[in-house]
C-alpha cells in the first residue's frame, strides 16, 4: 500500500524527491498498487531504481532494487541491509530469483540500446508474475526537442553536457511507443499508456534547477509548489505533447481485466480548455519568485521561450534536413559532372579519330595511286 505521509523520519520520504522524479515515481506507484489489487504486501521489484525512489512511496509493500550500480544513498544502503539491494544488470542477464507481482522500470530503456531493448523487456516481464509498470521518455520531436535544449542550457551554465541527457542521445532514437506496442502485443501482453510531464512545465523546471544550481539558490519551495499542484490536478502534467509515457503491463490472457479495473486519476490540466496554460504559468511565476526574476504583467515569460525554444529546435531541424537534401543534391551535381566529363572526354576522342580517318582518306584521294585506279575504272566504264 502507499505511504500515507509525504515524508518520513529517516529524510527519504516522496516530499525529498525532485519534481521529476516525484511524477513519474506518484505515478508509477499508483499504478503498481492498482495491478496489486488487493495484496496486502505485494514484493515489488523496481530495475534501475537506485537512491530507493519507488520505495519512498511504498509503506508496507517490500520494494527490492536492482540496479547495476552498487547501492549509494542513505535508502540504497537500508534496502541493502534488508538484503533487498541487488547489483545486476537487467540488459545483460535475467533478472535472477523468484518472480516478483510486479517489476517496475522507471526512466532506465532509454539509457539502453534500441537493438537491446526487446530483451530487456522480456526479462522485465518475466520476473514478474501480475504485470509490470514501464516508463521511459518516449520518441517524439517535442521530447528530442526539449532534452536538446536543456542540454545546451546546462552546457551553457556548466561548460559540459549533462551526463544522463549524454547517455540519451548514445541511445538514440528514444524508445517509441509504436516500438514498444508492437514488441508487447507479439509477446501476448495487454497495456495501457499514460502520460507524465508536459513537454513544456518538464522544460521549464530543467532550466530552472539548472540555472539555481549555478546561483547557488535553494530549489526547495519551487519542487514543493510543483508537487502540490501536481497533486492537486491543478498543473497540466499530463498535457499533451508529454515527455514521458508510462506503461501498465499485464498477461493479455487472463490479466485483462486488472487494466479494466485500473483507476489512476493523472492530471490532464483541463486538455482544451482556454485556461490550460495559465496553471503553467503560474508554474512559471514560482519560478521567477524563485529566482528573484521579475518578468513584468504581460511581459515574456520562461514558458513563452520554451515555446520559442521548441519551434526554433523544430526550424532546425527542418534547416538540417534541407541541408543534408541539399548535400545529396550537391554530391549528385558533381557525379553528373564527372560523367560528363568522362563523356566530353569520349567525345573529343571520337573527334580525333574521325578527323585521322578523313585525313587518311584525304591522303588517299591525293596519291598517284588512287589516281591511276581511278582512270582504271573510267577506261573500263567503272565511274
């Protein structure tokens, strides 16, 4: 069952967790307990789950870490001494022991690579006995466009990429939801989707705790004014474009109807309606409070340039395209080139040898030879 408070004693409750991890985790974990049902205690894996966020909403269920990692925070190091840390890498081996009710995965397929990815779903979900929670950052040109740009943002304050944005992009493309569809119905599961974080509000934040870091400005009250409007249903989290996709799996025999069942309520923000943005600007005025910025009444706000930065990122793009047409365009122009050239080549031998032929012909007709072959012919009436 979830933890009923949103902090704990030992500092390691879901209200010490960053807005990122906070959503995707909330949400995850409210998936897990709705395929759980009724469990009391259900023994919930979580892969690639160091620094023990999943467990941090969990009150009675046993949540076991494997990461390929050995353990690192405070958590990490309490699960270990409950031998509920184990150090494995799920892209390599299966995971090892007695299947668990649910597997979760959190944020850890895009770190893999895409010929990679169909095995280590097999072994995800083969662990687990009721179904598995996955979620990933899912391919779209809004969810490259956004980690590009927090990546060049970060560069710009750090002078170096950020680490795990580095290890997207090794990966790349990200993980898509029609890849991810396809592998899942031929192995005979049923799913459904749900989205976590706009594309914009996920942006903002970035930059944001990017840019405090930099300043040395506490992000505390910020991350906190997220997460209650998040929980809320006040934010427009799950507003469409969304930077990440999260699956509910189940066997499609026999465990259709835990999807069915399935309640989660995620914030769509009011998806259509006139007043969807203003909750993410009010997100953005946080923010600027945050930051001692003052944008002024109908000044640009950090949600206007993400905007911008998400078409100017969709520009270049587009601009690249039409670059590398232009470069095959350019590299066809000189192979035409080159076999006009062969061809002009060719050409000016024929000439050559046309103009020797005429010569010789024309050095025959001059010849005394050809002279008196021709009076030959005329005395026997041969012209």
């Amino acid at each position: 069952m979830l933890a009923s408070s949103m902090s704990d004693p030992s500092g390691t409750g879901p209200a010490d967790l960053g807005f990122d991890a906070f959503t995707r985790y909330w949400l995850g974990a409210r998936i897990a307990e709705g395929l759980t049902e009724n469990l009391v205690r259900p023994r919930i894996l979580d892969v690639g789950g160091r620094g023990g966020s999943l467990a941090a909403f969990f009150g009675a269920a046993a949540v076991t870490v494997m990461d390929a990692r050995p353990p690192e925070a405070e958590a990490d190091r309490r699960l270990e001494a409950e031998g509920r840390y184990v150090v494995g890498d799920v892209t390599k081996e299966a995971i090892p022991g007695a299947r668990y009710d649910i597997v979760v995965s959190m944020d850890m397929l895009e770190h893999v690579s895409p010929d990679r990815r169909p095995e280590v779903l097999r072994n995800i979900l083969n662990a687990s006995r009721i179904g598995a929670v996955i979620g990933f950052p899912a391919d779209s040109p809004e969810a490259n466009c956004v980690e590009e740009t927090a990546n060049e943002r970060y560069r710009d304050l750090f002078g170096e990429d950020h680490p795990w944005l580095l290890e997207h992009f090794a990966c790349r493309p990200l993980p898509s939801t029609a890849e991810v569809d396809s592998f899942l119905e031929a192995e005979g599961y049923a799913f459904r989707r749900f989205n976590g974080n706009n594309v914009f509000l996920w942006l903002l934040m970035m930059e944001f705790l990017f840019l405090a870091w930099r300043r040395g400005i506490p992000t505390g009250t910020v991350e906190a004014i997220y997460r209650e409007e998040f929980l809320a249903g006040r934010l427009g989290d799950a507003v469409e474009p969304a930077y990440r996709t999260i699956y509910a799996i189940v066997p499609a025999s026999g465990g259709a109807g835990r999807l069915e069942r399935l309640s989660v309520d995620t914030d769509d923000g009011g998806c259509g309606s006139p007043g969807r943005w203003k909750l993410q600007e009010g997100i953005t005025a946080a923010v600027h409070a945050g930051l001692g910025v003052s944008g002024g009444p109908g000044g640009p706000t950090s949600l206007d340039a993400t905007r911008l930065a998400v078409r100017l990122c969709d520009a270049r793009s587009e601009l690249e395209q039409s670059r590398d047409s232009l470069r095959l365009l350019e590299s066809e122009i000189r192979s035409l080139e080159v076999r006009l050239a062969a061809s002009g080549a060719e050409l000016g031998s024929l000439e050559r040898r046309l103009g020797e032929r005429e010569r010789y012909v024309d050095a025959i007709h001059a010849s005394a030879a050809w002279r008196l072959v021709q009076a030959v012919r005329g005395l026997l009436g041969l012209r």
